[in-house]
C-alpha cells in the first residue's frame, strides 16, 4: 500500500505540471511575439533586412539577416564546374554595380554571381592558328571586369579569351545646386561613366558676390519677402555705402543678414543706415575707422553687429532705439563712445569691451542701460574694465539693470 501511495504522489504531481503547461507556454508566446521580426514595434527599431545571395547556378550560399546598422559579410566564394567566381553583382545578367562589402544596406538587396566560363583550350586540331584581332566580347565597366576574344581564321571554332580589367570610375566635380546670390552651391563628385550612379562627397561652391557691377537694387526687388527669423544672406562687396540704407528701406519685407566684410570703405556716415528695419545682422568690414551719428538708428529688427577692428569712434546715437539689439562687441581701438549710442537698446544683455575707454569720452549720456557705464569704470579701482559683462534684466528697466563682469 504505502508504495502504491508513493506512486500516486508521484502521479498527482504529474498531473499538475501537465495542468499548467498551458501557461506556461502562452507565457513563452507572448515573449517570443515581443521578441518577434513581426512586431512592428521591434520592427522599427531593428530595421530587419535579408540579403538574398542568388548563385546563378553556383553552389548554394545561405541568406543573411542583418539587423540595423549590420554590414554585410562577405560570404565564401561559391563554386560552379567549368567557371571562375567574378563577384556579387546588385544588377544581375549586366553585371555592371558590383556590391561593396562592409556597406551597411538600407533595405533588402538580392545579391547575382557573376560567372566567366573557363577559357578552354581549343582541341589540339593540329591547326596553325591565324589569330584575327581581340575584339571586346563583354565590355569592362567601373568595377566589372570586362572580357576580349579573337577567332582563328583558318577554324572560326578556336578561339581565345582574355579578361579586360576594370575601368575604374571617371570622377569629376560637377555643380548640382547653382550658387545664388542668397545661397551657396553645392558640387558633388560624380561618376562620368553612362549608367554609373558612383558619388563620393560633396563640397559648397560659394555665393554670389553683390558687387558695384551687380544692382542690390533689382537683387532685393526680384526675392518673395521673408521673416525675420528666416532672414536672407547678402554678401555686399563695395567701396562706399551710397545707396545701400535707402535700397534696404525701399524693401521693408525683406529681411536680411548683410556681411560686408570684404567691402573697401572706410566710414559709415551720419544715418547710414536709419530705419532699415529688416536689418538683421550687419558685418562691417575690418577698414572702417569710424560709424556715424545715428548711423543704425531705429533698426528695431538688428540682433547683432559684427564690428571691424579698426573702428574708433562710436558716435551720436549710432544704435539709439536698436531694441533687439542683444549684444555687441566694443573692439579695442574704440577709445569714445558719444552721447545716446546705445539709447533704447532695451534687449542688450551682453557688451564685451576689448580695450578701455577714457572715462571723460564715455560720458553719461552715453546711456548704456541701467549701471553698465559705471561697472565697467570700476577699473580705475581694479575692477571693470576688458571684459565681457552680461546683465538679466526684463525689458523695461532700461535704467535700473544690474550689470556684472564675467
Ligand atoms: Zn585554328
Ligand atoms: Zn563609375
């Protein structure tokens, strides 16, 4: 009895594991499913690919899956009787782009073999061959080796083959995005050859220059208006500035970045550039000794301007009611800045000092906003001076901002 009890144990048990197995098993599917190729979830993330290797009757090579990111493997060479392996080839029959090994594929590709027979010898017929002239039987491409063949004029059925070297690609730089005056061009390296899609880089071509010889005039005039935040990038070569405020003026939607940085003048006059209030940055070029009265008055739209080295003197309200001007940069030759320079330029948070500015020239009314002026003359004292000063203040306290050096 007690060994029958035994085995009855034993079969209870049994039968329990037998009952859950179910569970078990439904619990091992939904794993699987989350870890499956057909969730879409896991889909997008691993980008599955499969790359088919078609042997063209060689001997059979295994397909691989690769997950994203994953080069394919170069698998070893398959065999065929009477023929040499020639490469995987993309184009199957042309033969023409040959695979790179180690590239990272961007979806699934089918791989073709490429065969070239064995060159047999023609039977020995005692025949004194009379070899006419090669003549190419299978054309050589960018990577594909190509194949040559003469006939025996006495027996056209002795024949001899030879390979022909891969050409290699015919690189040239060709201009595939026209530069214009608002935008950079772009040339890529480019495959000559016909039915080549071979590139191998990229580099800008520059510009377009507005000179004297071009008119700004019909350039502004001939662009759709923008907004401040997508503004348009002149480079304005020049010798003087004549016109150029009142062209700006004439085209209030069109908001631009002007670089002048390679213009030859060298002062910019009493309300140069007043009002023009689709200015968005301004680049003045390294000559420029000294900015006008009111030369940037009411630019409301001007964030940034980037000054010359030799500039001397800022004078008279020269960015009076720039209210989006946000920083500038005081170069070192500046040694007077006048009465009202930076008057209303509310959203200034950052003026960089490179020199030092005689305290009888940097006069009050130069109304830097809030305590700049004096932080920056604490120098005398051993604080202020060269150096960049930033201040958090809210736009309307013009005259109660805190200021402190860096
Ligand atoms: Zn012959
Ligand atoms: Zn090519």
């Amino acid at each position: 009895m007690k060994y029958s009890n035994y085995f009855t144990q034993r079969h209870k048990k049994f039968k329990r594991f037998f009952l859950h197995l179910p569970l078990v098993a439904l619990c091992l599917c939904m794993n699987l499913f989350l870890l499956s190729c057909e969730n879409p979830f896991m889909l997008k993330i691993l980008e599955p690919k499969t790359i088919y290797f078609n042997s063209n009757g060689g001997s059979k090579v295994a397909n691989q899956n690769l997950w994203k990111g994953n080069k394919v493997k170069k698998p070893a060479d398959p065999a065929k009787a009477s023929h040499t392996f020639a490469g995987w080839f993309e184009d199957n029959n042309k033969f023409t782009k040959a695979w790179i090994f180690d590239t990272v594929p961007t979806a699934d590709v089918t791989l073709h073999a490429k065969w070239n027979a064995d060159k047999t010898d023609p039977p020995d017929t005692g025949c004194e061959h009379q070899w006419g002239v090669w003549t190419v039987t299978t054309p050589a491409y960018c990577t594909a080796a190509g194949e040559e063949t003469r006939i025996c004029t006495i027996d056209p059925i002795h024949k001899e083959i030879r390979p022909m070297a891969p050409l290699g690609h015919d690189m040239k730089w060709v201009e595939t995005k026209v530069p214009t005056y608002t935008e950079e061009g772009i040339e890529t390296y480019t495959c000559q050859r016909i039915g080549c899609t071979h590139t191998a880089g990229t580099r800008t071509i520059p510009q377009l220059v507005i000179t004297p010889d071009s008119d700004l005039s019909s350039i502004l005039a001939s662009l759709p208006g923008n907004t401040a935040a997508t503004p348009y990038v002149l480079v304005v070569n020049i010798g003087d500035l004549s016109s150029i405020g009142d062209t700006l003026n004439a085209n209030p939607d069109k908001y631009v970045i002007l670089d002048m940085s390679g213009s030859t003048f060298n002062s910019i006059g009493d309300y140069a550039f007043a009002a023009c209030q689709s200015l968005i940055t301004v680049t003045i070029p390294d000559g420029v000794e000294s900015i006008g009265a009111y030369a940037f008055r009411d630019c409301t739209g001007l964030k940034n301007i980037v000054t010359g080295d030799s500039v001397k003197s800022i004078s008279i309200g020269t960015f009076f009611g720039c209210a989006s001007l946000e920083s500038i940069t005081i170069p070192s030759a500046v040694t007077c800045i006048e009465v009202y320079a930076f008057y209303g330029c509310v959203s200034l948070k950052s003026v960089t000092f490179e020199g030092t500015i005689q305290e009888a020239d940097f006069s009050d009314g130069s109304r830097f906003p809030g305590d700049l002026r004096d932080v920056y003359l604490y120098h005398y004292s051993g604080e202020g001076g060269i150096g960049t000063y930033t201040t958090t203040r809210s736009p309307n306290d013009d005259y109660t901002a805190k200021w402190t050096k860096q």
